[in-house]
C-alpha cells in the first residue's frame, strides 16, 4: 500500500472511486431494467424515478471520472485519454454497423444489445488503460 | 528524447518509489522517462531540474 499523502495514495483512492462509480452506474441501470421489465405495469412516476437515479449516479460517476483524470500525473493521464478515444471509435464503428444489419434486417436490435455496447466500451476502456502496467 | 535521469537517480540512491514521490507522478511515469518512452512536459522537466539542481539541458538531450 502507498504512504499516505503522496501521489501513489492519491491515485489509488480516485482510481477505486473511479471503479465502484462505474460499477454503481452498471448496476444501477442494470436493476433499473430489471425492475422495469418485472413490473406488471410501470407507472410513470416509477419511470421517471428509475431516469433520475440513472441520470444522478452517471453525472456523479462523469464528475468522478473527470476528478480522476485531472488528478492524474501527466502520462497517466494521456494513456487513459488514448484509452477513451479509442473505446469512443470503436463504439461508433460497432453501433454503426449494428444499425446498417439492423436497416438491412438482418439482426434486430433490443435492450440487450444496447446493454453488450456498454460492456464492449468498459472492457474496451479498461483493456487501453492497461498500458500503464506496461511501465 | 534522451536524458540522464537514471543516472542522476542512481547518484542519489533512490529508488524509482522515491523520485516519484518527490515529483508527485507516478513510478510508471519514471521508469518511461527514464526509458525515453514518454518526454515529460515543461513543467514536469523544470521540477526534475530543480530536484537535482541542474539545468534543464544537463538533464534531457535532443536525439538529433
């Protein structure tokens, strides 16, 4: 475990801040879907609850995200900017062709999918970060 | 870019842990400067400059 104080402990902490936000958010819209997809008939109150707990737990795990970023040394940083560059390309490329099979009726595309697009770009985002441990 | 640091380091007897530490980056940060992987920036330079009390140019050379 790093001293107390310095960078390393300061890194380590916003990093696991980072990590349970993401987490937090997963499975937040995770249940959320669930919970919809149980209940007989949702009601719009119900509706709009599950919207604000997903808006207010992404805006908290951004917010953390950014604080981690900008308290980052200054490689670490730009590793994690590459890392989110190329997880934003590839959702694009991945989402664009999911939408021409779809256009073209060869795949149709529901919440699950939509639920494998974030997995893609979290793994796809902590595979680029990796590249620390290469040092 | 090239640079001594390795060497003002190991003069120093301190670790990797340590220079970090001081410069408030992380190990990895100066083992790939030390490699000459990654070119610090301005600022972080002059912060290893003063560190060692050495000019800038002591420290780091250009390749060409």
């Amino acid at each position: 475990m790093p001293k107390p104080g310095t960078y390393a402990a300061r890194e380590l902490k916003n990093a696991l801040w980072a990590v349970f936000s993401s987490l937090a958010w997963g499975l937040s819209i995770a249940l959320s879907i669930a919970g919809l997809a149980n209940a007989q008939e949702p009601t719009l109150f119900f509706v709009i609850f599950v919207l604000v707990i997903n808006f207010g737990i992404g805006v908290a795990a951004v917010m953390v995200h950014v604080h981690w970023l900008k308290n980052s040394d200054e490689m670490i940083r730009k590793i994690w900017i590459e890392s989110m560059a190329m997880t934003f390309g590839v959702l694009w490329i991945v989402l664009g062709s999911l939408l021409i099979l779809a256009k073209a009726e060869i795949i149709s595309i529901d919440h699950k999918v939509v639920g494998l697009l974030f997995v893609l770009s979290g793994v796809g985002f902590a595979t680029g970060g990796f590249r620390t441990l290469r040092y | 870019m090239k640079n001594r640091l390795k060497v003002l380091r190991a003069e120093q007897n301190w670790t990797q842990a340590n220079l970090a530490t001081e410069l408030e980056v992380s190990r990895q940060t100066v083992n790939a400067i030390e490699k000459g992987k990654f070119d610090p920036s301005l600022p972080l330079a002059f912060k290893i400059a003063r560190l060692f009390g050495l000019p800038i140019e002591k420290i780091f050379f250009d390749d060409q």
